[in-house]
C-alpha cells in the first residue's frame, strides 16, 4: 500500500484523523487550469468619394480565463476620416474609445489572494479534484472552514479565486487629426494636435485570507489626460524641418 501518512482529506475517527495513502497527482497543478476561451465580433464600414473616405468600426472581444472564475470583455469603436476640402487643404481624423472589464483578475505579488502562491509550494499529494469539490465547504453553524491541504499559510486555489475578487473597469479614449496646407506638389504643410484619455477603476474585495484575516477592500481611482504635442512640418521633396510649439 505504500507509505500511510495522516492528510487533510483523510477520515476522522473519534477526533483523531487516520493515516491515508500518500499518492501521488501527477497532474494536480494542471488540474487547477481550464481551458482559456476568447470570441472576437467585428463590424466594419466604409464609404468612399471623389473627396472624402470614411471608415468606422466596432467590435468586440469576450475572453474565459485559463485561470477558475477570471474573464474579460473589451469594446472598441474606430472611427477615421480623409477629407479633400480643395484642391491645396485637406484634413484627416482618427479617433478611438477602448473599455475593458472584468469581474474577477488575478492578483499579482505574493500575497494569499494570489492562488498562484500555493501552487509553488505544495507536492504532488495534494488531490486538486477535492480542493475543486469543497472550496466552499462550511461548517453548522454555516461558516466557512477553509478547505485546503494547509491551514496555515495557504488557501484554497478555487476559494480565492471565488471569494478574493480583483475586478476592473478602464476606459480609455485617443485620437489625433491633422490639416494639410499643399501649395505645390513639392511642399506640404502640416498642423497636428491629439490627445490621449483614459481613466481606470480597481475594485480588490476579500472575505478572508491568512494575510488578511479581517477581510480587506481597496479601490484604486486612476485618470489621466495627455494632451499631444503640436507640430508644425514643413514638407519638401528632399527636406523635413519640424518645429516644436509646445502647450
């Protein structure tokens, strides 16, 4: 039968926990994975003329994680614009909206709402199919006990990703355009101004970690704004001067 050494999964018996085999899972870690899942939806548009051509798009991105209990979903709309206003002006524009969400990431650092840390450390006895069956066991009185291999130092892989939640909101806007002065084929001048927005939400819950027993939230507001340098270029066949103008 091999070694018998009392484990955290073994059967109790007036108290005392018996010894149980000590089997190997040759591929527990693994089992802590699932397979990742993305889809991209994608709409695109596009017109056209003697003087102008338009192209707007959207799409969208919708991501399961390799991780338990992680997603992510991100929206974009495009929008660019060529237009000839004469024979000597004409302009572009491009400008972009990006948000990202997600419920749940995972934590980074080493710290016990980062399931990872577990992982490093415990041997190939432990049996993840039964961590994954009673993350979320509690006892009578309908508190949580922590199921794990170790109740010291480590949690559940599957509890911290169910109860240690790390969610995400970003949004982020940039875009530029540019008006073209050409008075002869061989000489071209260009104005161009942009900006770049974006503007991050972090929301960290946890219920309880050996870290943070008293449970933790923390909530991380980030914006910030940059306006683009101006230029003004002056374009000949052979030669490029750039004149920087500064905000």
């Amino acid at each position: 039968m091999g070694l018998l050494i009392p484990q955290f999964n073994s059967p109790v018996v007036n108290g005392v926990r018996q010894a149980t085999p000590w089997n190997s899972h040759k591929n527990n870690v693994k089992e802590f994975f699932q397979t990742g899942f993305s889809q991209n939806h994608n709409l695109s548009l596009l017109s056209k003329s003697d003087r102008s051509s338009t192209r707007a798009s959207i799409s969208f991105r919708d991501q399961r994680g390799t991780v338990p209990n992680t997603d992510q979903k991100k929206y974009t709309a495009q929008l660019n614009n060529d237009y000839k206003i004469s024979d000597k002006v004409s302009y572009d524009i491009m400008a972009n909206f990006t948000r990202t969400e997600s419920n749940n990431l995972v934590t980074q650092g080493y710290d016990s709402a980062n399931p990872m840390n577990g992982l490093i450390w415990f041997g190939r006895q432990v049996d993840m199919q039964d961590l994954k069956k009673n993350w979320d066991q509690r006892d009578a009185q309908g508190n949580y006990t922590y199921y794990n291999w170790n109740s010291a130092y480590h949690m559940n892989p599957f509890y911290t990703m169910h109860e240690s939640r790390n969610a995400l909101k970003m949004n982020r806007i940039f875009g530029k355009t540019s008006l073209f002065y050409q008075p002869f084929d061989f000489l071209r001048f260009e104005g161009r101004v942009g900006l770049d927005y974006y503007n991050t939400h972090m929301f960290e819950t946890t219920y309880y970690n050996y870290d943070n027993k008293d449970g933790k939230f923390n909530e991380i507001k980030i914006v910030i704004l940059i306006l683009m340098q101006i230029l003004s270029q002056i374009s000949t066949s052979n030669l490029v001067i750039l004149v920087y103008r500064g905000l």
